[in-house]
C-alpha cells in the first residue's frame, strides 16, 4: 500500500480491510499459492492430460439430479470458502459433470479442443482487462485490433497494398468489427444493411432516427425482407426481430440435392420482390459452411445476382470462413469476396477459447450507418472503435487471435483445416462400407450426417411409398434418437442429433446423426470405436442387428 493513502473504514479497526485488500492482490499463504500454481501448471501446461482426467460427464446422471444439488439461493454474507477450496470445488465437483469439448471422441458440436497456448493468451488478456471500444481504457490494444481485422479483411477480399495502407489505421474507415459471437455479427451486418437501404433522405432522417414504421412511410413500402436457404442459421430469425421486421420476412429458399441454395429459385424470388413496389429486398444471405451440413452455397454465382439486382449479400461464414487459410480448400469458398458483408467465428475454426465472432464489410465506409457518439467516450472526432459497433463494453480477444496467428501462421491453421476436411471424407467412406449405416450428407466441408439404418428397413424403405413410407422412416428416427441419447449419457463419445427434410424422399422429416471434425486429435480409428458404439447400443436395445421388421 503506498504511502500517504488511508482506506479508513469501520472494517479497518477489525483488521478485515486489510484482510480483503491481501486477497485482492495475493494468496493468503505460502501454501495456497503453492497449491493454485500447481493447478494452473497442469492447464497452461497439460491441458489435454488435466481434461481427461478432470472434465467429462463419468456417469450417468441427468439434469434434474444434477439440480437438486444447487438448489440454494441464499447469499452469504461472510466468505464461505478460501480461494484453493473454491478452486478445488470447481476441478473436483463441477468440472467432471461437465462437457470434455476437447476429447477426440466428441464430435458433434461446433466446440473442439483449444491449443493450450490459447488458455495464456486468455489469462494475459483478462490481467490487462482492457475495454478495447474506447482508446481511454485499451491504447495501443485497440490499434492492434484495427490491425488484425485489417489482415482477415485481407484474406477475404485480397484488396492491394494501397488500399489496406489507406485504411488499416484510418479513423475514417473501418473495415470490420469484433462481436460476442456469430448472432451478434449477423445482427450487426443486418442493422447495416437496415439502416443503408431506409437512409436519410429529405424529409426523412433515417430509419435509425426515425424508427420502422416512419422509414416505410417516407420510402412508400410495406416490408422488407431477407433471401436465405432453408439451411440458413436460426441467428438470423433473431437479428430481423431486434430489427422489428418480424420473422416472417425472413423468406427461405428451396435446396438442390446437395443442400445448397437453390439458384433459379433465389432468381425467381428476387424477380417477383422486385417487381412488387411495396416489398425491398434488405438482404441476400449466402451460406459459408451450413450448421446442419456443412455445405457452401455457390457463393460467386450468388455474388453476381446480387450486384446485378443492388441487393446487399452478406455471407454467413461463421463456420466456414476459416477455410480461406487452407490452400487446398480455400476454393470452397470461391466468391466470398463479392459479399458485402462477411461473418466469422473465431471460437470456431480459429480455436479460440468462448467468445468471439467477427463482421467485415467490403466497404471501409459501411459501418458508418450504425455509428453512435456519447459525451464522456465514443466522442464526434475520436477514434473509439466503439463508435460503430453493437458492445458497449467488450475484451481484447482481438489479442487472443492476433497472438494465435502469429504462433500458428496461415500454415499451421491450414493444416487443421485439410485434417478436418480430409478426415470427414474417409469417415463418409467408413460410413458408406457398414451396411447398417446410411450417409445423408457427405462432407462438403468438415461436416458430415448419417444415421442408422437396418438392412431390413433400409430395404423396406427402397419398395415403399405413402404412409408405408413415413411409417418406417419414423422408426428409423426412434432408433437413431435412441442411439444418440443412450450413447450420449454414457459419456465415452458424442454425435450431435439434428432433423432435416428430403433425407428420404416422401418420408418426411429425417432424424440424423451429425459429426462436426476439427478436433486434430481425432482420427478414422476414433470415429470406427464411435460407430462400433452405435452398432452395440442397436443390439443393445432392439436386438440382433438382423432382425427383422415384426421386431421393430
């Protein structure tokens, strides 16, 4: 405590303020500091070994027992525990009925391992605490950030020296922004698209100003609406709510066979909005690796339809987007640069550790629609990175990803981009070969559906049609949720469970199996132990794998 400085309190006489100003700065004792140094020693440096043994559901135990143990809602008035205990309960009570993300065995969600430099990188992070939407509380960090969207910016639209030169550090221009997550950058690009197709005009000062309702009355129309696949992310229903279009106007657009955007169908709905005075096209949203599928719309081609109609194309690339780093796969991805708006996750195919989404605009200028100002930060004339942006307040994980780009390189990020890829298409193989097993959506990218499918049903379904036919598919759904679930609770392994239609033509919603692949350390050795599992849990539960339709 520095001299001169006095921190007189009622506390104080007691000896309690000093007591809580020593756990604000430092373990109570030799002994705590040893025991939570050798914690943090095994996750900075054994984390893969520290979750395996720690974190992972270990027995079945369902949510509803799990509750009974945190029913308390009183809040202590004098500190319950010591920090090391605290930590222990973490490590030892919560830790091992929690999710091991990073097993290479759990491989149906869109969450993997995290390399273990990414867990320094967050801790120097939150030590520095910086709120990188003012340069008041972040510095130089804000600069940094400016700089590492100016270089993903770089490798979407692959602009030249002069342009980034101009911009990167511009306070006139900003070519994208961090957000807590891929809805907040959907939002985000949407309010964009908003509030530069409902501008000022004279009269009128702006859908932003103004609201919905004053913006249809001065541009003479009754709604606007936005043009997605029908395998568009559910973020986007949210994004035209806060925007108070309504869900309705959220207009989705029929599939090919291989789950992407229909083109003559996108045209054809364009056509009719277009000719019709009273709706606006606010949006066209191209998909950059589907949730469900993992499949690409043919993104240039939509490009083109778009610039040729003066509709907005933003491409949802949450997933995806991280591609461009491979070089034998970033041509998946061909058209993205056409896109005037770009969503990437950073806590996805970047590995980064909860939370980080990411928006960039083709235009330096295209945030300037959603600028707001305050008096005491994000001041006219400042260069708060605030300004233009939905947080208020938000942390520097733009260091996280800065930091890891420069450990990983666009190499190394490749190289877990072409594992993930290369493995989905030798499990599409795999699934292919058992003959208990069908593969609804191969692998485009790293994602993959199939179920399972007796010999005998799947049969049965080839001479079937009508009500015959959605009767056996919907017993081919019980036995996949079976699988799923039972499979799930055991804790060993995990797939994702998700519906999906024309999986089986005239039979009706189809229940899948869902694979996401980016974990490096999963291989084709893992992923057979996965689907022997399956094939145990199909005897377990309904019998020889053989048997026959009167069983089922």
């Amino acid at each position: 405590m520095r001299q001169g400085l006095s921190f007189e309190t009622p506390s104080a006489r007691s000896g309690e303020w000093e007591q809580m100003l020593r756990l604000f700065i430092q373990p109570d004792s030799e002994a705590d500091r040893a025991k939570l140094v050798g914690y943090m020693e095994q996750i900075l440096f054994g984390l893969q070994e520290f979750l395996h043994k720690h974190v992972g559901v270990t027995e079945e135990i369902g949510l509803k027992e799990l509750a009974l143990g945190y029913m308390d809602s009183t809040l202590c008035f004098d500190p319950e525990k010591k920090l090391p205990e605290v930590i222990s309960d973490i490590i030892d009570r919560i830790a091992p009925q929690a999710v091991n993300v990073s097993s290479p065995y759990f491989v149906g969600h869109m969450t993997s391992a995290i390399p273990f430099f990414m867990v320094l990188f967050k801790a120097i992070v939150a030590a520095l605490n910086q709120n990188v939407v003012k340069l008041e509380t972040s510095k130089v960090v804000s600069i940094v950030e400016r700089q590492v969207l100016a270089r993903l910016h770089r490798l979407i639209y692959g602009f030249d020296e002069t342009f980034y030169n101009t911009h990167v550090q511009s306070t006139e221009a900003t070519l994208g922004t961090f957000t807590e997550g891929g809805t907040a950058a959907n939002l985000t690009a949407l309010w964009v698209a908003r509030n530069t197709l409902l501008g000022p005009k004279e009269g009128f000062a702006g859908v932003e100003a103004e609201g919905l309702s004053e913006a249809y009355r001065a541009y003479g129309i009754e709604r606007c609406v936005i043009l997605v696949s029908r395998r568009g992310h559910y973020s986007l229903r949210k994004a035209i709510g806060v925007l108070g279009l309504g869900n309705q106007s959220l207009i989705t657009i029929d599939v090919d066979g291989e789950n992407r955007i229909c083109l003559p169908a996108l045209r054809r709905k364009i056509a009719e909005y277009k000719a019709d005075p009273k709706t606006r096209i606010l949006a066209v949203v191209g998909i950059a690796g589907a949730t469900e599928t993992g499949t690409v719309d043919p993104l240039r081609k939509m490009g083109e339809i778009c610039r040729e109609a003066g509709v907005h194309f933003h491409v949802d690339a949450a997933w995806g987007g991280p591609t461009l780093m491979s070089d034998r796969y970033r041509h998946l991805l061909d058209g993205m640069e056409l896109a005037d708006s770009v969503t990437i996750d950073g806590h996805k195919q970047f590995y980064m550790p909860m939370t980080c989404g990411m928006v960039y605009f083709r235009s330096p200028f295209h945030l300037d629609a959603i600028s707001y100002h305050a008096n005491y930060i994000i001041r006219r004339g400042s260069v708060d990175l605030g300004i233009k942006t939905f947080s208020g307040t938000r942390e520097a994980n733009s260091l996280v990803l800065d930091s890891a780009l420069k450990v990983m390189g666009r190499k190394g990020y490749g190289m877990l981009i072409d594992h993930g890829i290369d493995l989905a298409r030798k499990f599409a193989e795999e699934i292919r070969r058992r003959d208990h097993f069908q593969l609804v959506t191969a692998p485009e990218l790293n994602i993959l559906t199939y179920r399972f499918c007796p010999t005998p049903l799947k049969e049965a379904l080839l001479r079937s049609s009508g009500a015959e036919r959605t009767a056996l598919n919907e017993k081919i759904n019980d036995i996949n949720i079976t699988i799923q679930r039972v499979q799930r609770e055991s804790g060993k392994s995990f797939v994702s469970r998700t519906a999906i239609d024309k999986g089986v033509p005239g039979g009706g919603e189809t229940v899948v199996l869902r694979a996401v692949l980016m974990n490096p350390l999963t291989t084709l050795s893992i992923l057979r132990e996965i689907l022997d599992e399956q094939e145990a849990i199909y005897r377990e539960y309904y019998g020889d794998a053989q048997v026959g339709l009167g069983s089922l």
